[in-house]
C-alpha cells in the first residue's frame, strides 16, 4: 500500500566531459502533463566534490541543490510534456537550496502530534493525548492548506486555535478513524476498517530542505483475530502533490487487506457527513464532517476521505459504500466497450473514468456498479453473487455472441422474479 507521492518519471542520459570534474545528463518528462518543480534525485560519478560544484541548466540557471551521502544529488526540476532538459555539474560555488519541508513531533506532552509539510501543505497525525476526546483519530491524516510555500506548522501549533484560518492557512475538513482523513492506512476486514490506537514511538529519519521523512511504530495492531506491530514510513519532497508511505505488519503470516484514503477538493455546502461522489468521476468517499473554528476564505471547508483498496483490479470495490468501480483494462477492455458488452445482455452498468485515467472521459477504462435499483427490487446477498458470476462471464467474452445470448436469458429469467415495486 502507499499514499504515493507524484513520482516523476525521468530517463537519465549521462556523459563525462574533457574535464574528469564534469558531469552532464538529461532528465526526460515521458507523461503527459508538465512536471513543475518537483524534487529530482540523480546520482554522480564517485569521488565527486560536490561541496564546491555547482548546477547548471541548459539555460544557464544556476540550481540549488542538496547532498545525500557522497554521490547523490537532490534539486527541482520543471520538465515540460514529453520534453528533456539538460544539466551540467562543474566546479563551482555549491548554493543549497531554500527550505521547503518539514518534519516534527509538536511538544509539551499535551500535543505529541507528528507534523510535517513541503511547499504546498501541511499534515498531522494525532498521538495517544486525544484518544479520550476523539478515540477513532489514530489512523488519519488532517491537513491544512498553505498560505505561503515556506514552513508554517511551528506558527500554525503556536494559535491559540489553529482550527480558525489565519495568514499560515486554512484547517479544511476533520479526520476520524471512519475516514482516514487524507491519507492514513488500515487494515479492512469483512468491508470494514480495522482501528487501533495511535503510534507507540516516532522517529524522524530525514530532515533537509527538500524532504522530510519520519517512521512510526504502533504496537498492538489487531488483525483476523492476530496481533501485529505495524510501521509506517512516510515521506514529502518539495513540489508534491502527494506523499509517499509504505506500510509493513509484522506478526503471524496471512493475507490481509489494506485501505488508504485520499482527499479531493469538492463543494460539500449543501453535504451531510456521510456517502457522497467527490468531483471526479468514480471516486466515491465518505463526506467529513466541517472542521470546527473560524474559515473567511470562500470553499475553504472542501474536503472528502475516500477508499481506495490496495488492489486495483476488476475486483476492487469500495468499502462500505453501495457503489463499486472496477477497473476493467486488465482484461483488456475499455469502460465504454464494457458496457455496451454488458448492455447487449440487459445487465446495465455506465462506463467511468478511474484514477489517473489515460483514457478520455467518452471512453474511459472503468465501469461504475450501484446495487440502489436491485435492492429496491428486493435483492439481497444472493442475488448480488449472481449478477458479480453474469458481469464476470460477460467481461471475459464481450465477442462470444452465443454466450451474451445465454446470459440476456438468464438474466430476463431473473428479473422476472423481481418486479419493479
């Protein structure tokens, strides 16, 4: 599992120089969309002086950057769609970089919280001090939105309430162990998340003005009846988006699975807490609950938690919800022509965009599944077996005429038993 921060994908093309002190390469943006000033990091030739290099861009920019160990670099980059760059390492004046992230454990003991931020955000996550108050906040992620790409959190815990908005930014939404808030991790069991209490111990493993990592340990995590002790790594680099977390759970071996929220900036003005569709299509989550104190800026309060399982796969669903995307490319299919397939046999299903979706929204590579019309028929568990076999039969033949015809019988034959009330 991972909350994964936006990766950029580069190719390095490297030379040597006349001179043995030069080092050049190219990064190169394979995605679709410009890659802006995210965090970039290259390794150079052994033996590198890098305290007196300096980095150049084939514009002639001078680019501040950082040091990891004797013969790794880390600076920002801006790479156009489908575009390279070039750099060139030469000796030189070394400028370090401004800071842009941050990680700490917030003291006195009355607020031992984990905080960290880049340039565009800031996070927490609640230790042992709240469980009386808010038992259910371990597992999430709150966050505010920066007013200034420079650190805030020391001034933001400094507030006499950092729940009213104020020149560091804005407290958008609040996080409850139902929701996961924007980004924590827990395992699911029987649809449901599995909550324990907050971390046991926090270290924080990088500290620079590019990334800000941190690990923490939680000791009695309760799994399929077992007991685990579960580390969770995270990490922010300069520029984005997302962060980065990997999850292990040491204990007895067996298969579990994992959830992880996310957040998507929607208008909740007229939402209650509970289900509701963030603004891009599929992606269904569970509304949270306004966060209490002072908000001046229009739609600061826009915020949703969402599900999204580990696997993505065409049999992932959405937890707790009575509407389930699938991801149907790993048969190789596209939404559109999945439902039409699924169409022709009288099962009705819309085509819908998935995350990160390469298709375009007339095409899309998911299907979305909602089971308000069935159960209004009457249908239960059983029934919702049968139409999963139909769906999955149809998907694994959408060109096999004879068995769609089979299916559409079978399916009239179905519904017949369930009128419409």
């Amino acid at each position: 599992m991972n909350m994964r921060k936006l990766t950029l994908i580069i190719f390095l093309t490297l030379s040597a120089l006349a001179n043995a002190s030069d080092f050049t390469f190219r990064l190169k943006n394979t995605l679709g969309f410009t890659r802006s000033a995210e965090t970039v990091e290259v390794d150079v030739p052994e033996g590198s002086d890098l305290r007196n290099s300096v980095l150049t861009s084939e514009y002639g920019d001078v680019v501040p950057f950082e040091t990891i160990g004797s013969n790794t670099i880390r600076f920002r980059a801006t790479v156009g769609r489908g575009t390279t760059i070039g750099y060139a390492l030469t000796a030189g004046s070394h400028e370090e970089p401004a800071k842009a992230t941050y990680a700490a454990v917030k003291l006195p003991s009355n607020r031992a919280d984990i905080a960290w931020e880049n340039d565009l955000c800031a996070y927490r996550m609640y230790s042992s001090v709240l469980l009386k108050s808010e038992p259910n906040t371990a597992q999430g992620v709150d966050v505010w939105f920066k007013k200034r790409a420079t650190p805030v959190i020391d001034e933001m815990y400094n507030l006499s309430n950092y729940h009213n908005e104020s020149l560091y930014g804005v407290d958008a939404y609040s996080v409850n162990g139902k929701r996961l808030g924007c980004g924590g991790t827990a395992v699911v069991e029987n649809g449901h998340l599995v909550t324990h209490d907050p971390y046991n111990t926090c270290e924080i493993t990088e500290e620079k003005a590019l990334k800000s990592a941190f690990t923490l340990k939680y000791n009695n995590v309760k799994a399929n009846g077992q007991t685990y002790t579960k580390t969770l790594n995270v990490e922010t680099t300069a520029g984005a988006l997302l962060n980065r977390a990997t999850v292990r759970l040491d204990g007895p071996s067996a298969t579990l699975r994992m959830a992880v929220a996310i957040y998507q900036h929607t208008d909740m003005t007229n939402l209650v807490e509970g289900v509701a569709f963030t603004d891009v299509p599929g992606l269904v989550g569970w509304a949270e609950a306004k966060s209490e104190g002072s908000i001046t800026s229009a739609g600061a309060r826009c915020f949703q938690g969402a599900y999204v399982p580990a696997e993505f796969n065409p049999s992932t669903e959405v937890i707790d919800n009575h509407l389930c995307l699938v991801d149907v490319t790993a048969k190789g299919l596209t939404g559109k022509a999945a439902a039409e397939a699924l169409d022709e046999t009288g099962i009705i299903v819309n085509k819908n965009t998935i995350p990160f979706d390469r298709n375009s929204p007339f095409v899309t590579s998911g299907i979305r599944i909602g089971t308000a019309t069935v159960t209004t028929r009457g249908m239960k568990e059983p029934e919702m077996k049968f139409i999963a076999d139909r769906i999955r039969l149809v998907l694994a033949n959408v060109d096999d005429a004879a068995v769609k015809a089979k299916v559409r019988a079978e399916v009239a034959d179905f519904v017949a038993r369930f009128p419409v009330p």
